[in-house]
C-alpha cells in the first residue's frame, strides 16, 4: 500500500484527535481493522501524547492494555506500549503482570518468558523496555545474562531499567557489567548502577562501588555510593565513608554519617566492637569538626539502632558544646530506654564543671524519683566521682546484641551494678537490665 493511500485511510483519526476524542481512536487500535488503520490509530495516540494523558480514563487505559495483549503485529503493540507509558509509567508493570498471568494467552504464538527473550532482541524501544521489565520479575539465574546484556542497550530507559531489576534480583553475576555503568555519560544511568551494586551487596559489588564514594564530579552518585556503603558490614568501607563525613557538601556530609551508624548497626555481634572502634578512631583521628553532622543525625533519624549508636559515639567524640549536651539531656527521656541509658553513659564521659550544672539545673526540672531524674543524678554522680569513661565502654555493650539471653546473663554477672541504675521507672538494677535487653531484643529482631 503506498503513502498516499495509507494516508487517506487514516485522515479521519486527525479529525478524532483534534477534537479530543481519543476513546474514539482507541476503539479502532483494538478493533478488527485493516493493519494500516490500526497502526496509524496507534501512532496518532503517541503524536498527540500531551493531550492523550489529559484525557485517559480508565476506560481508555484498558482498551489500551487489552490491544497490547491480542494485537497481533508487533509494530502496532510497540505504538500502543509507548502511547500507555506516555499515560502513565508505571502502566508498564501492569502490562508484566497480565503478560505473565498463567489464566491469561500470551500476545504472540510464544510462551512466558520466551516471548520475552524474543522481544529483548527487537527494533522497537518499547518491547524492548517491556522484556526488561517482564524478565526482572521472572527473577530466575537463567535471566541475569540477558539483563546484563540489557545494561548496555542503545536506549536508556531499557538500560536503567535493566539495572533496576537486576538491583531487584540481587545476583552478584552481573556486577562488572553493572559497574562499567558507572563511568556512563548519562547521570540517571551512573545512579542507578551505584543503587544496584548496593543492593547486590557482596564484596565484589562493594568493592566496584568504593571508588564512586570519593568522585567529586558528580555529588549525587557519590551520596548514593556513600548510602550504600553503609550496609555492607566491613571495615574496609570506614575510610571512604569518614572522607565523606568532611565533605563540603551537606547532604555528603550526613549520608556519610548515617552509612557509618549504619555500619555498626548492621555488623555481626562478634563484629560489632571491632567496627565501633574503628569508626570512633577514625573520626577522632579527623582534622575537622564533624560533631555537627552525628547531633544533626542524631536527631533527625527515627531508626533506634542509629540513635543508640551515635548517642554512643557522641560520648567519643563530642565535648561540652551545648549543642550535645543539650540533645543528650533531652534524650534521658527518650522513649527508648537503652537510648537514654547510652545518653546518660556518654553525657558521664563527656564531663565538666559545665555539665554539672546543666546537670543540677536539668535535675530541679524534674520531680524526683522518675527515671529522666535518676538519670541525670546518675551521670552527675559519675563525673564527680570521675566514672563517665568506665561506664561509656560497658554500655556499648547493650547497643548491638544479635543474641542477648546469654550474654546479657554473662555480663550481667560480670559487670557491677553501676550501668544498670541508670534509671529506670523502677530504679532497681534488676529492673533496668531486664529493660534494657527487652528493648534491644525488640529492636534488632524487628
């Protein structure tokens, strides 16, 4: 059929589309008619994309699934598939999910998944973003190569979304075809392969990532590195993620201080001490001032292991500025109970004549014989008598218990009674260690 001819049988969908009558035009994408009619209908509905998400209904949305799952010519399928993205994006896993659905015949002759391998290797953009998607929810070890190959796509969209599901999968086959991403030209494509070896998490993937955490030619690939560094529980990672803690950036600044917290929170308990120590050294071991970034942290985190954790460090770290000692005051009262006894133990090491009488002004605040009281006198009576440092370093061990029963029973044993009065609602020892391992069991079971 020449041009001319094809045009004339297709005019009149201009006219459909001109007045806005797209439900029109969707009825003959899924209709009977001849090819041309179908796939001129199909394209009319992607030239004029901006009008068509305005007026997509429901309706209009299902015609539109519907003729992507029974046309049978694949030039018309890739027209239809990019008009429904141009609607909406995430019509794209609703299209995985049908094509999947065992009750559900496949568009073409093929079965699921092989209809998707064959659209993997398509002309069309669309089919191609389509076997992506479909072949990261197959989620087998068979489909990882194909992924893989996919992170190298001349599109980008099929590229970012390879890596999204092979992020998904969590396959460590593809991490070097994953980090030669990295060095793309296109930033969203460089984000999305550093969120993906994160999500990988083995030591290859940690170790092809590393490098990212220090490039300053893109800050937001380095803040996602530094993100994900955190929940790989190696030391090797501190370095990288102490330069971060510096940076001039703040958002650098604060993701690297979270990953670090992150790191101790999600280390092994035979770990944990090793790794504690390690970051503290490093930070102390710092030319610059980053208390700032741990108080910011510690206050704007909801996450209880990361307050314990910096609430910790902040007794390593910090000194008598008000800015940590007024937010370890307040957090004598945290509704956590291990987080108060950690502030408590870490206002004890901080220490000096200023914090005593904070401390003495804090105590008249508050009525005698509660626990934010108890606290308080407790951490007072350990910097007078010069204590605050035994007690920082035998609190740490409360913070991080895979699990406690035993141990928390071989400590107890011991340990002198010192750690557990630092108050409780019942400010008997008994009573403060039991407490205290309920809210720790709680925190990391959960």
């Amino acid at each position: 059929m020449s041009n001319n001819a094809q045009s004339s049988e297709t005019d009149f969908l201009y006219t459909l589309a001109s007045n806005g009558r797209f439900d029109r035009i969707a009825d003959y994408v899924a209709s009977n008619e001849a090819l041309a009619v179908r796939y001129g209908a199909a394209g009319i509905l992607t030239e004029f994309a901006s009008d068509l998400k305005t007026a997509a209904t429901t309706e209009l949305r299902k015609k539109l699934i519907n003729a992507v799952l029974e046309e049978p010519d694949d030039r018309v399928r890739a027209r239809v598939v990019e008009a429904l993205l141009y609607i909406d994006e995430s019509i794209l896993d609703t299209l995985v999910t049908k094509i999947a659905a065992d009750r559900e015949p496949t568009p073409t002759d093929s079965p699921h998944p092989l209809l998707l391998v064959e659209w993997l290797g398509s002309d069309s953009v669309e089919l191609r973003l389509l076997a992506v998607a479909g072949l990261g929810d197959v989620g087998t070890p068979s489909m990882i190569p194909k992924l893989s190959s996919a992170c190298s796509d001349t599109d980008r969209r099929v590229r970012e979304r390879a890596l999204k599901e092979l992020g998904r999968i969590g396959n460590p086959r593809c991490v070097e075809e994953v980090a030669d991403c990295l060095d793309s030209d296109i930033a969203s494509i460089r984000h999305e392969a550093a969120k993906t070896l994160g999500e990988i998490n083995t030591r290859g993937a940690i170790d092809r990532l590393r490098p990212a955490g220090r490039r300053d030619e893109d800050d937001e690939l380095r803040r996602i590195a530094l993100d994900q560094l955190g929940t790989f529980p190696s030391s090797d990672v501190i370095n990288t993620l102490t330069d971060g803690v510096t940076d001039e950036d703040p958002e650098i600044r604060q993701a690297a201080a979270s990953s670090l917290m992150e790191l101790i929170s999600s280390a092994s308990f035979e770990e944990s001490h090793t790794i504690r120590e390690e970051v503290a050294e490093e930070i102390e071991a710092l030319n610059e001032d980053v208390v700032p970034a741990f108080v910011t942290l510690f206050t704007d985190t909801h996450r209880t292991t990361i307050r314990r954790n910096t609430a910790w460090l902040l007794g390593r770290i910090g000194d008598n500025r008000e800015e940590v000692v007024d937010h370890l005051l307040d957090a004598l009262s945290d509704d956590d109970f291990t987080t108060s006894q950690i502030a408590a133990s870490s206002l004890a090491r901080i220490g000096g004549r200023d914090i005593e009488d904070r401390l003495e002004e804090f105590i008249e605040d508050h009525p005698e014989g509660s626990g934010t009281r108890t606290r308080a006198e407790f951490v007072l009576t350990q910097i007078t008598e010069g204590e605050g440092g035994l007690v920082l370093e035998r609190t740490v061990e409360y913070i991080h218990v895979s699990e406690p029963d035993d141990y928390t029973r071989q400590k107890r044993a011991e340990t002198e009674p010192a750690i557990d009065k630092i108050g409780s609602e019942d400010t008997t020892g008994e009573a403060a260690a039991e407490e205290t391992e309920s809210a720790t069991t709680e925190t990391e079971s959960g």
